[in-house]
C-alpha cells in the first residue's frame, strides 16, 4: 500500500477564496498557538497537547473540531524543531471533512465559514490517478502566490514486487545527477548552470533590498525549486522503467545526514546544501513501489574509493573527482560508474531490507 499526493488547481470565487484565506490564516494562527503550549510545557504527545488546547483552538480561532485536530497533529510533528513557527501557507484535512466530486470536478473542504464546494481543474494524468486510486485518505489545501491547490493523498494497492535478477547501482552526484551501473549518467550540467546563474542573480537581489528586488528573490525560488523537482521526475522515471525491463532492482546510497558528515570549501557548501538528493530518492521509491520494483539502501561508505576489480580501498585511488585509478591494480575508468557497480554489488550480497 502507498500514498501519493495528486495536485490539482482549485478556481474559487472571490467570496470562497476569502474563506480559504480566512481558514489557512486561523489554522496557521492555531498551530502556532499551539506550538507555544507545546515549547512552554514541553508537551508534544498528541493526546496530551490535544487535552490542554483543543478547546481553546475551536473557541480563539473558530476551527471545527476536525480542523483543530489537524492543527494538533501538525504541532506535534514539529518535536525537535526549536526555532520558527508555521507560515499560513496551507491547511491539512482528513477524509471527514475534504471529499472529490469527480464527475463535477468539485472538491468540498471544511472551512472556519462553514463547508464550502470549489471547482478544481483536473489534467488528464491527474484524473488517471484519482480514477486509480482505491480511496483518497485527506488532502492539503495550499496557497499559492496567486492561485489555490489541493494536493490529494491517494493510497494505493501497490503490485507485487518482483524478485529482482541482479540489482541497477545508482550513484547520486552533484556534476552527474545520477550514473548507473550500466554507465548510463544522467546529467546534471543544466540544472547546475541554472542554480549558478540564480544564485549570481540572488546576490545582486540581495544587495539591492528593494520591495521589488525582494519580491524578485521570492519568484526566483519558485521557479528553481520547480524546475529541480521536474528534473528529479524524469530522472527517476527513466531510472525506474530501465530496472523494470531489465528485470532488476535499484539500489541506493544511504545518504541521510551527508550534509552534517560532508566538509567542504566554502564554494561548494552552498552545491550541496541545494543538492536535492533525498527528493530524487523518494521519488525514486515511490516509482519503484508503483511498478512491483525493489529498491535497496546500502551502505555508502568507500563506494567511490573502492577498487570493483580487487576491492582494494584507499583514497588515493581517486587521483581527481571523475576518474578512479586503482593504486594496487590500476584498474581505472570514471569514478561515478565504478562507485555505481560497488552499490550494485553490496545490494546483491547484502541483500538490505527496503525502505528510507
């Protein structure tokens, strides 16, 4: 079973928008009521914070009660994170109080001005999804710049995944978004380019301070979050289909907490930390779950200074960050495809359990 979030614009009215708008402001305005009980009292069980403000979100805020739930439910997630608050950005539902017309391509949501019915537009790949899907478990309704969106999640009864004849290695770069053990890369260079060129541009925004400037820098993010996230997509597509035709599984790096682990220069801090890495991994898993694929997570140390011929390691087996020379054997080739077929390798010993 899994859950997929399915996006779809919403087209409000003028008089529903100001109630989508009054509801995200309230529920915003409730959890990070909550979040200050929740600091003050070092409470973060959902019951427990539940008992000391449930009442008081419905009563200050005019939440229904499934609302204030969600509100509670949102605050205790947020255990571990000291600073910040919630954005009145979005507002999380259940089935109780979102349902989907799609017939009318109508999406009816519990708001703090009663029940509202709003008009949603539906791609044809969207309505794949949700005519697919076996139920549809909530949603999130999310405001956007200038526009509305729902993200429905939709569960799924995902196929058996097939015993897998060998495993496809993928090797997770910064200049090569992924290679793979067949020597395929999957390159990386426009989306680089792109997040260079926004990055020159961001200092310039910065520097000038204006309202326009800032506003500029707000777009900017925007549209480089969103060709990343298009670029992650097609990339693990094409990833998920070849493991699928060759009969394969995939296996990956675990890469949690690289960015604490990494060092280095200060040039390339600014690479890695915009490096979205665990995004293409979960699209990557949610791809494979969808199409009976197994996926793997092995252990990522030394793959990249690993001899695949004799398994000698040293780390002056890496002359320079593309090529791999082996100081022993002197077998060489590109680093990234030899660190991929080390993956593919300790997948087929080792034979880990699946998931992130």
């Amino acid at each position: 079973m899994s859950l997929l979030s399915v996006k779809c614009k919403l087209i409000p009215d003028a008089s529903t928008a100001e109630k989508l708008s009054r509801t995200v402001n309230q529920f915003a305005n409730a959890c990070n009521y909550a979040l200050q009980i929740a600091r003050r009292d070092n409470v973060w069980n959902k019951f427990a914070l539940q008992r000391a403000v449930y009442q008081e979100l419905r009563e200050r805020f005019g939440l229904t009660a499934n609302l204030a739930i969600r509100a509670i439910a949102r605050v205790g997630k947020r255990k571990g994170h000291r600073a910040g608050g919630f954005k009145a950005t979005s507002v999380d539902y259940d089935q109780r109080i979102l349902s989907v017309n799609l017939e009318k391509e109508v999406v009816s949501l519990s708001t703090v001005d009663g029940r509202v019915k709003v008009p949603m537009r539906i791609a044809g790949y969207q309505r794949h999804l949700l005519r697919t899907a076996k139920s549809i478990q909530g949603g999130q309704l999310v405001r956007g710049r200038d526009s509305w969106y729902i993200h429905l999640w939709c569960e799924y009864d995902d196929p058996p995944t097939v015993n897998p004849d060998g495993f496809l290695g993928i090797d997770l770069g910064i200049v090569n978004i992924a290679t793979d053990s067949d020597g395929e890369t999957y390159s990386g260079r426009h989306l680089n380019s792109v997040r260079h060129r926004h990055r020159r541009l961001r200092r310039k925004l910065q520097k000038k301070g204006t309202k326009s400037a800032r506003r500029l820098l707000k777009e900017l993010s925007g549209k480089e979050k969103r060709f990343a996230n298009h670029t992650n997509h097609t990339v693990s597509k094409r990833i998920v289909a070849k493991a699928q035709r060759t009969g394969r599984g995939i296996a990956l790096e675990d890469l949690r907490g690289i960015r604490e682990r990494v060092r280095l220069r200060k040039p390339q801090r600014a690479t890695l930390h915009r490096w979205a890495f665990h995004d293409l991994g979960q699209k990557l898993r949610y791809k494979a779950e969808r199409s009976g694929v197994a996926l793997v997570w092995v252990d990522p140390a030394n793959t990249s200074r690993q001899c695949p011929a004799c398994g000698h390691t040293e780390k002056a087996n890496r002359p320079t960050q593309a090529l791999f020379r082996c100081v022993v054997c002197g077998c060489s080739g590109p680093a990234d495809y030899f660190a991929a077929c080390n993956i593919a390798s300790r997948a087929a010993v080792n034979q880990p359990n699946a998931g992130v």
